[in-house]
C-alpha cells in the first residue's frame, strides 16, 4: 500500500516526531544538542515556519510548529536532517542513516490541543526519569515559557500570550498548567495522531480542515484499520 500523504496545511499547528533510526541516540553530547538548535533556528526563519515548543530527547526529537505556506515545513526538516547528518556523522566517525525514515506528523486543534502538546513535550524528560522537573532540563523549550531564559528558536503561539497579560502571571500560569501534567489518554492521543498522521481535533475542526485538502484528515470506517507504530515517548 502507497503509504499516506503527510497533512501539512499553512496556519494550523503541527506536531512533529522524528526518531533515530532503530531508537539510537540522535544526540551524544552537548555540541550535537546545540548543533541541532541551531539548524532549527536558522532553518525555521528561512522556510516561515513558527515554532512554539520543541524537546530533544536521546533518541529522538518532538516539535510544535506553524509553517506559513504549505512547503515551508518540510522543507525545513529536510535542510535540518540533511545538515545535521552531515556534521553528527563526521564528528562521530560514522557512515550511513540516522533517521528512521520521514518524520511523522500531524496537525491539531490548537484551541484544544495546543497548550496539552506543550506541557506533554515538558514533561518528556520527566517521564522518562532524566530529570525531576521539566526546569532542569536544558533541552526544552520549557525555560523559554517560565521566564527562566530567552529561546531564540522559540515563537510563542496567541494561545500562550492569552494565558494572562503580564508576562510574570502569564509565566506562573504556564508552569502551573504543566505542573498539573495532562492525562495519559491526552498523551496517547497526541502520539498517536503524529505516528498515524491523522488531524486530532473536534468535529468542526476536522471538516473544517477536510475542506482544505484533498488528502483525507481522519482514518475512514471501512476496511483494515491502519496499525499504528510503536513509539518510545520519553
């Protein structure tokens, strides 16, 4: 089977998931962490593509992103993986592939989604017992949101400002929001919908999007469902 388009559509948020190939470490040291900010910086203005939130993870890589034209995201990941590749591959002594394939993704309601898909990219290294809170971990977008330093990658969405009006109780009010962490059903949904590519939202929001696209925007009733991958989702 012809595998499925990627939903990629101009002014919606997207959620984004790339992995190392067979769960290897995407990231050694502290240069290849910062090597990879650094491409996503740059590449993301040069493709208008806004990130909100990101975290980089051993093995893999999470994204909150708004591209302002239809190429401008996949563009921008494939200019950052070929780049990063490069450059891991030659400090590493290594050869050869380092994905594991396409990245996946998916686009969200971002009025029901978005501030959940932030906090439950925060609380990664927390789950995955790097770190007991989501401030000591440097490889988030996290610090960026509680005040605790300026991200030059980061490109905060309406929804946060809308948190509050100051920027001392818009930060309290983030970090209460993740402090209070989201349900595992909330955290399931959101991988899954990236690994399977289907648009997670309501009802209005998924027709609304379906008439923006020929591509279809949510899995059909009939026939074999479609198995979803499993993914590590420290």
């Amino acid at each position: 089977m012809a595998r499925l388009p990627r939903l990629t559509l101009p002014g919606t948020v997207h959620h984004v998931i790339q992995r190392g190939n067979n769960r290897q470490p995407i990231f050694v040291d502290t240069v290849d962490y910062e090597a990879m900010l650094g491409l996503l910086a740059e590449q993301s203005r040069r493709h208008a593509v806004a990130v909100h939130a990101y975290v980089l993870m051993d093995n893999h890589l999470h994204l909150l992103a708004t591209p302002q034209t239809a190429e401008g995201l996949p563009q921008m990941m494939q200019a950052v993986g070929r780049s990063y590749v490069r450059g891991f591959n030659l400090r590493h002594g290594r050869s050869g592939t380092l994905w594991e394939g396409r990245y996946r993704s998916t686009v969200l309601q971002a009025e029901r989604y978005l501030l959940q898909a932030m906090a439950y990219l925060d609380l990664n290294p927390v789950r995955a017992g790097r770190v007991a809170q989501p401030a000591d971990y440097p490889w988030s977008s996290y610090a960026q949101c509680v005040g605790l330093r300026v991200d030059k990658l980061i490109t905060p969405h309406a929804l946060y400002w809308a948190l509050d009006n100051t920027p001392f109780a818009r930060e309290a009010a983030y970090s209460a929001l993740v402090q209070a962490g989201i349900s595992g059903a909330e955290q399931q949904a959101l991988t899954d919908a990236a690994l399977s590519g289907w648009a997670l939202g309501d009802a209005d929001f998924l027709a609304q999007l379906q008439q923006r696209t020929e591509r279809r925007v949510t899995k059909g009733r009939a026939g074999r469902p479609s198995r979803i991958p499993e993914v590590q989702t420290e």
